[in-house]
C-alpha cells in the first residue's frame, strides 16, 4: 500500500489535473512572478543556493588537481538536471507567500513534512540516477573521441578540443547528447515537484502531468527550457557566483509556471502543520535529540 501511495497518491484513484495552453506571455508573468518572490525573500533564497558556487568552486579544484578536467563541463551542466531537486525549498516559499503563510528559511524544511514526500524522494532519486547516466555517458563520449590519456594541461586540453577534428566532434556529440538529457528532463519535472507539494498525487501522476504540460505546449515549454539554460550560463560565468542570483529566481519562477500551466484543484490544497512549536533550551540538548523517550 504504501508504493501504491507514491506512486498515485493516497486518494482512492489517480486523480488527472487539467492542463492549460499556456504562451509567451504566460513565461514573462512567471518570470516577473519569480522576481518579486526573490526580492520579498532574497535572503532565504540565497541562503539556499549557497551551496551552488561552492559545488562549482570545488568543481573547478578537482579538475586542476584531480585530472577530471574533461569531466568539469559534464559535470557543471549536468547539474541542471537535478536542479529541480534543488529547488524544492524555492517552491515551498514560493508556495508559502502565495498562501500568506510564513516564509522564514526554517519554513523550507516543511518540504519533509509533506504527504508527499515519499513521492518527491522517488522522482529525487529519479533524476540523480539520470544525472550519474549522463556522466557516464559524457565520459565515454570523451574516451571514444580522444582515448583514455589524461590531458596534460588546461592549455593542452583546450587546444585539443577547440582546434582539432576530434575536439569539434565531442562538441557536436557531446551537446547532442547532453540536449537529449535535458529535454527528458524537462519533460518529466517542469511541473512534478511543484505539484507534488501542492497535491498529494503520486510520482507516476506527478510526471505524467508534467509530460502533458510538454505535450500540449511543446513551443512554449522548448522556450521556457531555452530560457533556463541561457540564464544559468549567465550564471556561471563569474566563478558561478551569478547561479546565487539566477537559481532562486528560476526556482520561484518554476513554482508559478506551474501555476500558469495546471488548473488548481477544486478542494483548497493541503497545509502543513502551523501550530505552535514548543520553546526549546541549549539546556535540553541531547535530550531534543530523542523526543520519544519524554
């Protein structure tokens, strides 16, 4: 009963949301929504991507140190593909501010408290396994273009890869590739997650919705998907420090594009828990640690 559960949800059948036909316009509104979310809550939202230049900075060190140098653009783009996962607690507050609840950073971790989160761990760890597959991919693309020797120097890696034949063929391949990745991606989580802390629907639910969305608005979604890569190269280019600014918007922008693309559900949507937390002192610690025991 419970993979039942995340799978469909824990209704008695998988309830199917309507989807919308959605334009350019509907992108712009999302954006601008996304950029008033991010101003009214700038420091949770880069309290949350904190971690993004960090992961880059230290993306950047292995491959000087550690002879990954042809995995670094992989694994930096690669990151896309689980960024919805990321994102998760820019949906929450995104979800949050719409419903006039409180948006403090602490409310993200309300995520875990969702009836959805079995579901939300299943298209988690979904998305990570595409993202290990690309990698490997990505790799065997390099080793099949160049063989197994190591590049000598960064001057010697990018001269081979941007002034011979080989190195304009794993361009052209490796892109090819790694837009099929992003477009299975895009087409499974443009509007699961958002959903999913919505309505307590399933994974399978989730990502079939979120296939539709694509389905009956290819254009705008390939736009949308266009958008997003554009503006995390931006991002990345100052040392992915620009990813602090253009991830939580992208993150609240997602939340709002969902709900320009899905109907809202009939019944009001789920809420977590907002009732009074009890007091707690440096002094109760471990004993917090183990409320069962009180």
């Amino acid at each position: 009963m419970a993979y039942s559960n995340i799978l469909v949800g824990a209704g008695t059948g998988p309830a199917q949301p309507v989807i919308r036909r959605i334009g350019i316009a509907d992108l712009q509104e999302a954006l601008a929504k996304g950029i008033d979310d991010f101003y009214a809550m700038p420091t949770h939202a880069m309290f949350l991507c904190v971690i993004y230049p960090i992961v880059g900075l230290f993306l950047a060190r292995m491959a000087f140190g550690y002879s990954i140098l042809p995995l670094l653009y992989p694994l930096a783009s690669g990151f896309a593909l689980v960024g919805p996962v990321a994102a998760l607690g820019l949906y929450e507050l995104s979800r949050r501010r719409e419903a006039g609840l409180p948006t403090s950073a602490v409310r993200t971790f309300d995520v875990l408290g969702s009836s959805s989160i079995g579901a939300i761990t299943a298209l988690a760890l979904l998305l990570v396994t595409i993202f290990v597959v690309w990698v490997a991919v990505a790799n065997a693309i390099y080793i099949a273009t160049f063989g197994y020797a190591t590049p000598t120097s960064i001057e010697n890696f990018l001269n081979e890869v941007l002034s011979t034949r080989a190195g304009w063929t794993l361009i052209l391949v490796g892109n090819l590739v790694g837009l099929l990745f992003a477009v299975l991606v895009l087409s499974i989580s443009v509007v699961s997650f958002p959903l999913l802390l919505d309505r307590d629907v399933g994974a399978a639910v989730a990502l079939l919705t979120s296939v539709r969305v694509v389905a009956r608005n290819p254009f705008t979604m390939m736009l949308w998907g266009l958008i997003v890569a554009a503006l995390l190269v931006v991002g990345s280019l100052p040392l992915f420090l620009g990813l602090t600014i253009i991830v939580p918007i992208l993150g609240h922008a997602t939340w709002h594009l969902y709900r320009r693309a899905v109907e809202p559900q009939a019944a009001p949507p789920p809420t977590y828990d907002e009732g009074h937390r009890e007091r707690r002192y440096a002094a109760d610690f471990p004993a917090v640690l183990f409320p069962w025991a009180r």
